[in-house]
C-alpha cells in the first residue's frame, strides 16, 4: 500500500485563509472555481465562506469540491496526475487529504477565528482507491458508464487528456484485521495533526519513525533527506500530491491502525453543513 498525502483546499492563494475547525470537525473549504457549476451555496458553505474571508468570496462564487467525501470520489488532472501515474498511484493504495486549518467560532452572528488558536496542517479526509479510471474530456460517456460519479466535477466540462477519477471502496480490510469505511473524513485529534507547534512555520512536521529516514523509514516524493531538520519534515511548498512507498511495515501497519481507530470518522456531511447555513 502507498500512501498520498493529498494538498486540498483553502491555500495563501486559493481561498487566503485556513480551513475552520468547528467544534472539533475539521471542514475543509472547495478551492474557488470559476468554470465550475456548483458555488457555495450549493454545498451549505456561504457563510462561513463570507464570513471567513472578510467578504472577499461569497455563497456565489463558484468552487471546486473534490475530493468528494460524500459519493467517494477524487479527481486529478495535469502535472499532479502526470506525478500520481509516474508513481503507479492505483487499486489498494490511501489518500490522506491533509489542509490549512484553524479553529474557528460563530459568536454574534458571525463566524471567526479563535484568537488563540494556531494555524497548522490536518489530515481531514481518506479515501482508499478501488478504481482508477482515466476520463480526459469524455465526460459524458463517463458519467453514462457511472451515473453514481456524474456529479463529481471531473465528470463534466473540458479536460486535459490525463483527467483521471479515483474511486473509492465502500469497505476497506486492512491488513486483513480490521474492516473500515473505504472513504470518510476524520474529527479533530491528536492523531491527524502533521505540524509540529514548536516549530516556525506549519510545512514543519512531526512525522512518524516510517516516514523518517533517519529512522529507517521512507521519504515522501517531492523531498529528499535534507528536508528532514531536526526530526522535524519541512514540507514542499509546491507540490499536491505526497507520495510516501512505506518500508517498515510493522510501524506502518501501527500507525494507519492507530489512526483509524483513534479518530472519531464522519460518515456523512449533514453534521457539517447544519453548521454552515
């Protein structure tokens, strides 16, 4: 199994501010999107968008929602597709989508940041992959071969040749000794933070003895060695796509376990958009 630790959502560039964490579920905000057909609106966002952002996006402004966590769907196009396939991203490997958050509050009306809280990156999401499926631009014969997946925002429009769609399991076994939900996201915890709170910036991250070479374990593409200070893994300021070939399998093994079964998952989004209205 490969890990992908997946960039997504609100960046310095898209969006302009963190993610919210809002009683303790991290809510990962679609990048904006002009050739999209769907806004914030329609995914009960617009508040806490124009709120966020000081009025500079509102409930009207176009987005690009994916991954899709709801029906089990990613896409990915272009440089970032052309990385995942260069890597044989495929069947049985995991997405970790992973984003910019802070903690955030409704007070008087109005959403904000908590004054206290630190920014940082989080694990928000997973999805394991059953199919991997390369659309380009026939959008239309997909989502007639897939009518489950028509909605997903790379199942319409116009597209680079390598438009590819992953699709999700509905269960997953892992390591054949537990089963669990083949796509979802996760609450706040200890387990899904990547920065390291002592360190200068949030691309800071305390990582695990697999994903530590000092300590025997692999190193996630777009590093190398020396983009490992003082244990700490000062992540790629570009790149969306991590992708991590573990060679400890038992740390491994303990880690994904640990993850999965400390963190309270979400199975659907109704929690969050009664937040949001």
């Amino acid at each position: 199994m490969k890990v992908i630790f997946s960039r997504k959502g609100f960046d310095g560039s898209a969006g302009g501010c963190p993610s919210p964490i809002i009683d303790g579920i991290p809510l990962s905000l679609p990048i904006p999107y002009l050739n999209s057909t769907k806004s914030y609106r329609h995914f009960n966002l617009g508040k806490i968008v124009t709120d966020l952002t000081n009025g500079k996006l509102s409930k009207s402004d176009f987005c690009h929602n994916d991954p899709d966590l709801i029906m089990g769907a990613f896409g990915q196009v272009s440089s970032a597709q052309s990385h995942l396939n260069n890597q044989n991203v495929g069947s049985g490997d995991l997405f970790l989508f992973f984003g910019w958050f802070r903690e955030a509050e409704f007070v008087d009306g109005k959403y904000r940041y908590k004054k206290d809280a630190q920014d940082h990156h989080r694990i928000f999401g997973w999805m394991f992959v059953d199919q991997k499926l390369t659309v380009g631009s026939e959008t239309k014969q997909f989502s007639r071969n897939y009518p489950k997946y028509a909605s997903h925002p790379h199942a319409s429009g116009q597209w680079a040749p390598n438009n590819t769609i992953y699709i999700a399991p509905e269960t997953f076994s892992l390591f054949d000794r537990v089963s669990v939900d083949g796509f979802g996201r996760f609450r706040m915890s200890d387990r899904t933070l990547l920065s390291s709170h002592t360190a200068p910036t949030k691309r800071f991250w305390n990582v695990p003895d697999w994903l530590n070479p000092a300590k025997g374990g692999c190193v996630p593409s777009y590093h190398d060695k020396r983009n490992y200070v003082d244990g700490l893994l000062k992540t790629a300021g570009r790149g969306q796509e991590f992708v991590c070939q573990p060679t400890q399998n038992d740390k491994f093994e303990r880690w994904i376990l640990d993850l999965f079964s400390d963190a309270v998952t979400i199975p659907d989004q109704s929690s969050i958009s009664a937040l949001s209205l």
